[in-house]
C-alpha cells in the first residue's frame, strides 16, 4: 500500500512555494485583538522600524495641510515592546462600527499580515475589523439564510463594450418561482462594481434584514457607474496595473443614458418583478447624483429613490441632454408620485451645502421627500447605515 | 437653478475620507512598468527606507535555512533615486506569464501601492503582473463573452453547516436552455473556495478556451475543501480575524465523504448535463487528493479525473472508511474504464517520488493513465498549465 508521509507534506499540501516562505515566516502575533472592555489593541513586528503607526477611521480626525483643509483619519504611535513587537491600544472602548486601519512603518503605509481579509476603496487597500452590536452585527456573516452574489457581464450597445454587474439575489432564489423586486445601487466617482458589496457588505446587509423579516427579500444590482471602466482592477481588459482615477466620460450622461439598458438586461436576465413599484435605485456621492438623475429621466422605471450623501447638482460634467430642463423633469418625476424619495446626508459631508439647497428647492415645490440627518462626513459608515434603513422603506408603500 | 462646484469636489466625490487621503498622498510611479523588450521594472517610493527588496516568483529561487531545505522565491535589491523612488529592473526580459512578488522594506513585507489589484494565497497577499504571450493571454480578460462567476451557499447535511461555493458558468448560461457539464475543481490545503478563481484564473481561462472553441462550455464548481471552514476570511461566520491554518477535520474523510452531497446540490440547482459522462473532478495538491479519493469512493460519478501535483497517498490524517482498501476501490474504478484519468506534476515537485510510487502501481495494473511531466514544483504556474490543457480533454471521450 502507497503511504504518504503526511507528518512533513501536511504544512506544505496546496502551498505555492511563496505561502510556504509567508508560513515559514509566519509569528503567531494576534493582531488587531477586541479586548473584553471593547478597547482594541493593534501590534505588529516590525524589528528594524523606527517609527510605527496605525491609521483607521476609528481615531479622531487630522486636517491635512493645504488649500481645501480634507480632513483624514487620525494617526497613533505603536510602541516596541519584546522581540521588536509593536503594539497600541485604543485609550477607550469604540462603539459598535466595523472599521478600517492601516499601518505606517517609517511613513510607508502597509497592511496588517495578521489580519488576512482585505478591503480595497478606490486605490487604498485596508485591513477591517468589527466591534459587535446590534447595527454593526448586520454586517456580519450570521447564521441565516445566505443569497448568492455573482458578478456578471452584459453588452452594452450605448457604450460600444462589456459591463460587468454584481447582482444579489436572496436566499431561496435558484431553486423558487417567485418574482423579486430589484434595488439599483450605485457606487461613488472612485468606486466601481466591487464597491458596494465589499465595504458596503450588502450581501450580509440584506441576508440579516431579510432573515429577520425587516426587509422584503430583493435583488440588488450594482452596476459599474464609470463608464470608460468595464469592470474593476484585476477583471478589466486593460490589464492588471491600472490604478488610473482619470475617467474621462464620467458624469457627463452616458452613464444615465444607458441606464435603461441595464433594467432590460436585468428583467430579461432575472425572475424581476418588472413593475415601477418593484424598482428601487439609489447610491451615494456620485451614485446619487446618477439617481437623482436617472429618476428623474426615466420617472415610470422607479418607484423608490434614494440620494446618499449625494452630489445633487443640474449640471454634469458635460454637454448632455441628461442635464437640461431639470426643474421640469423633477416636477414632472414627483407628479407622478414616487413611493420613496429619500435624501440623507452627514453634518460634515463637504456636499452638506448642496443638498440644503437642493431641499430648498423640493420644499418650495411642496414636493413630499424623507430626510435624515447623521453625524459625520462623507464616509462608508453612514452609506452602510443609509443602506440598512432604506432597505427597510423599500418597496412598501406607505407614502402614496 | 441648482449648480454643483463640480471642479472643487470632483476628486473627491464617492471616496471616503481615507480614499481622499490616498489621493492626496498619491504619486505618479509606475509599478511595475513591462518595458518593450519584455524587461520589468519595479518602482517604490520610500524616501526614508534604508534597504528596498523586491520578491517574486519570477527571480531564481532561494533555498531557506534549515532541515526541509524550503525553496522560496529570492529577492532582488532597488536603487534609490531621486525624490526617495527605488528601482530595479531584471536584467533579462521574462518569459511570458503571470507573475507574483511583494516588496521588502527595511525586511517588512509590503505590497506595491502602485499596482491596485491584490492575489491572496493562504495568508500571504502579492501584487500580480502579466507579460504576455500565447499562453499567458488565455489569464487575460479578453474581448471574448464572459461567463458568469457566483459565491453560492449550501447547507451540507454531512458537516451540519452552511458552505460556500464558487460556481462559474459559461457565457449564455443565464438565457439559455442547454445543459451543460460540470468540473469540481478543488483546491490545496491552504486554499479555500477562492483560490482557483483568483490565483487560477478560472474564470478567465474558461471564457478563452471556450471562444476559441478549444474547451466545451462547461460549470466549474469550486468549493471550500477544508470542512471547518465555512468560508474565506472576510466571509466566514468566524467573523474578520481568522489568520488560522489549523485546520482540524481536513483529510479525515470528511469532505470526500460530503461530496455526493455537493453534486446533487449543483445538479438540483443548476442546467447540468446529470450523468457520469459529463462529470469531471481534479484538483491541486490536497485537491488532488480529493479527487483520487472521491472518485475511487464513487466511481459511478466521475468520468474524468485530473490529479495537478497530487498528494497520491493512501492515509488520510484519521481512520476513515474512505481511506480503507484502497488498491480494491481503484480497481473497481479503472474496471468502469473512466474516460480520463489525469496525472500531472512537476520535476522537482516535494510530492513527485510519491507519484512515482502511485504510477508503479497503475502500471502494474495495466490501468491506463495520461501523464504530464513539468519543469517547477509545486506552484500556480504549474496548476494554469495543467487546468488549460484538462480542460481542453474533459468531457471529450476519446479515451474509451
């Protein structure tokens, strides 16, 4: 009989030759650890460094030097302790949030290698950790029924090219007869098809809501808003390096344009409840400015509206009949009487003053909105958490 | 009318403040740049580093001190520049290929903040690069139709847990009525039910051999093979920090034994083609093992086998009925005469004697085999290579 000698192969079974160096190398630093008090603790090896820091969205705020004052995520010195182990802990517990960090060894930002799963926005990979409570729990992987995510592609014959989607559907769709309402969610300027459903987690967002009977089950469809971009890094045609944020036909209407394409491809493609009072859209920044458009455009696709932290200017950022006569195209969208038309926005989001005027404008008109004001700025924290209650409005129609 | 400062908030719209940050602090290197003669060069930008390393598979290998004599990729040294930019570029062009590599700062393993998409394999994250040539390109995403890529769950009985798979279907799937034949693909012990689809390149080498008319368009089912973990990090109920490789039920028998579990599942889910005739398992490494035991165990399923790099041993890591008269149960198999029975590995592959051995024995049994012998060991570029050209026999009944 053939006998493997697994005692030494085990280790090294399925492990390129470079994870075997990873595991060779490999301490067993713990690292970010949730301390039972709810205070984190960050550590990191790091022997030859003379300097560590880490950075994260749950430190308080710096203003960068500069003209236009952006505010960043604040900055905290590790110190080295045995065996050239680094290592900070937060001086108070932090609330309930899942959060992003980075290191930085002598002003080189870097990843944590004790903590495997990472998080790409835009063009900065970050590790992610969660402090658990009842809002942060959503966004875990709990034990519920799970719907499938698939990334798929369609041809777009008002771009000339393939466009990949992601699309969720909920649990029990592949094997059901029943026809699904469909929510369009639409990432930022830098974002892309990826965005939504890695730092947004939609997918354990909307498997939560819909176990725990707080949202009706739904398809979500995230398209890729950037039209000179087919699909994220890594699945575009243009190779592997591309960590271009030059987008040339961005904002300038084709997006919105080709919008009803994207509904067809999908109704045609899924079991949808192809109805305007089945079709939801809504996105943040940019995703909401191509909402507002979008519904206004096309005011019998959508019933449900929502503008995130939305830019909600008339003007693109070209010539496009997308662009003119918007007064009479919101009008003419709200004499029709949307289900939901939902604007939420934080008190420091630079997009704060636009959307004051922006309200101005509907309450003149005396046209019916939902409005929410949170904290903070132009952050993943409050998509996610306008994500979680506008999913819980969506297509329920109370407000006819 | 509404006007939006289109020009000020531009850059920043959609991005979350630590993406501003990226921006803000974002250089114009280019890393790495593939240089017409097919030379790379590699660029990172770290004024007060002392010591710049480059590390990838594509340098002559290192043998790492110590008893097992572990290969690893070696390292390449960058020269500082002006404005704190280090370079190196390899002194001969490289082969075509997708190629991995991390940099090492003052001995910190960091990744190339110039290059935005990430590989993960086991814990051990790179940057990837492609130079291109005929066979290279069949990684590339290409103006080809696309299949379909989903993360699918399924509750296993045999585990008493929920599971996650990858599933690809080919372009078409969605809108058409044909039924269509299914590889399982698995994955090496470190690996989890991402692997192949990222560092394989799966879904990519399907859309092209499908094009090109060289593969039959096929589902390929890829899932997590180590049966204590639910999912992939970031996916698991185990929630974000799970750097673990102990890994406790793996080669018990158990995940050999859930497997009919796994097939009824896709064919009850999915258009296949439900008979043994189009039924295909292969897999890398521990993968490989797998498939050497699930199809011996159930031999009326699987009509083509393709062992990549094989752990070919008859033990597992516990008693298991699986593991028990194992020379018998292939018998039983070679005695249904499968249409393909696949072995490939490399020279100077760690498990290449342990194939020797289990060649002897099939040839002492007079069981026909096809065989594949590459240069390298056990690594990725071998198990494309091997995919490509399976993939290219499977469900093809030449062999009978």
């Amino acid at each position: 009989m053939i006998k493997t000698n697994l005692s030494i192969a085990a280790v090294a079974l399925g492990l390129s030759s470079q994870a075997q160096e990873a595991l060779w190398w490999k301490t067993p630093t713990v690292s970010p650890e949730i301390n039972p008090d709810k205070t984190v603790t960050f550590r990191l090896k790091a022997p030859k460094a003379s300097k560590v820091e880490v950075t994260g969205d749950f430190l308080p705020k710096e203003v960068l030097k500069g003209k236009s004052k952006i505010e960043v995520p604040g900055k905290a010195e590790l110190v080295e302790g045995e065996n050239g182990i680094w290592e900070y802990t937060t001086p108070t517990p932090l609330m309930p949030e899942l959060y992003s960090y980075s290191f930085i060894v002598d002003g080189l930002k870097t990843t944590d290698p004790s903590n495997v799963y990472l998080t790409r926005d835009v063009v900065t990979t970050s590790n992610i950790f969660l402090v658990d409570g009842p809002q942060s729990n959503l966004y875990a992987v709990n034990k519920v029924p799970h719907g499938t995510v698939s990334k798929v592609w369609f041809n777009c014959k008002t771009t000339g090219n393939d466009r990949r989607l992601t699309v969720y559907t909920p649990a029990g769709y592949e094997k059901g007869k029943d026809k699904y309402p469909v929510l369009y969610l639409l990432h930022g300027m830098g974002g892309d098809e990826e965005a939504w459903i890695t730092l947004g987690r939609v997918a354990q967002i909307m498997d939560n809501l819909i176990a725990q009977g707080k949202a009706k089950p739904m398809i979500v469809v995230m398209p890729n808003g950037n039209v000179d971009q087919q699909a994220a890094a890594g699945y575009a045609p243009t190779g592997f390096i591309t960590p271009t944020i030059e987008l040339p036909h961005t904002m300038d209407g084709t997006f919105e344009t080709s919008f009803p394409e994207i509904v067809k491809f999908i109704d045609d493609t899924y079991r949808t409840n192809a109805r305007k009072s089945a079709r939801a859209i809504a996105g943040l920044s940019m995703g909401g400015f191509h909402s507002m458009h979008i519904s206004k455009e096309y005011p019998e696709l959508f019933d449900y509206v929502g503008l995130f932290s939305a830019s909600v200017g008339f003007k693109g950022r070209a010539e496009s009949s997308i662009y003119q006569n918007c007064e009479e195209k919101i009008k003419r969208q709200f004499a029709l009487k949307p289900a939901l038309y939902w604007i939420s926005i934080g008190k420091e989001d630079f997009l704060y003053k636009e959307n004051v005027e922006f309200r101005k404008f509907l309450d003149k008109n005396k046209f019916n909105y939902f409005y929410l004001e949170t904290d903070d700025g132009h952050i993943w924290k409050n998509w996610r958490t306008y994500l979680c209650l506008f999913a819980q409005k969506a297509f329920i129609p109370s407000n006819k």
